[in-house]
C-alpha cells in the first residue's frame, strides 16, 4: 500500500470478467492491486462523485449497492476483503463509463457475483 494511503479509508475500483464493477473499501490496511496506487487521485474523485447520502454509517454500502455496485469490505484486523453488498439495479451506463475510464482499473479473474472473499490479487 503507498505510504500515504496507510492508515486513511480509501475506495477503490475494479471490474470482473463480466463487466460488473466492485468497490473495494480498504479500512486503512487492505491491500491494492498494481496500478492502483500510483492512480489513487482517480479512484478517489470517482468515489466522491457517488451518490452516498449514507456515508458514515455502517448502510453507506447499500448506498453502493442501489447504484449498481458490488461492494467489498476489508475485514479488520488482517482481512480478507469480504462482500458486504451485491447491486440492487443494473449500473447505469453513465456510472459505468466514468468507472471504466479510471486508469489502470484492476480487473478481476472471475466473476463478483460468485466472490465472496478476495484474499489476493492475481
């Protein structure tokens, strides 16, 4: 994890092989796949540009959740990232180009709908 992310809640993005797009809250501690850090700036204004009338509380992911995104939690202490929220609607198109255009979005080997845990990157 780059140094200056260590510690602070950071949200970042990816998608799996059947184009669904997954938000991964990192809690401080978890993990970022290749690309992301160095990209951080991106991942951080696309999250901000999300509706989350929620933020603060524990329901923020339903929030996620009712924009079309799959939603993933580092569990404290030491992980894994775990599944807190599956899409309630299809992300809308507009959502999904602004998702798609963040540089260097990891993508996932499989597929979210199946995932509940993501203990690695590959």
């Amino acid at each position: 994890m780059l140094a200056d992310l260590r510690g602070i809640e950071f949200d970042w993005f990816a998608a799996d092989s059947e184009g669904n797009v997954a938000l991964f809250a990192t809690a401080g501690e978890g993990f970022l796949p290749a690309g992301v850090a160095e990209n951080h700036e991106m991942h951080s204004a696309f999250a901000e540009s999300l509706p989350a009338p929620r933020v603060g509380t524990a329901e923020v992911w339903l929030d996620y959740a009712d924009a079309g995104f799959y939603v993933f939690d580092w569990a404290l202490p030491g992980g894994p990232y775990e599944l807190r929220a599956s899409p309630n609607c299809e992300l809308k198109s507009a959502i999904k180009q602004q998702a798609l255009a963040v540089m260097h979005m990891p993508r996932f080997n499989g597929s979210f709908s199946s995932t509940t845990k993501v203990d690695s990157w590959k």
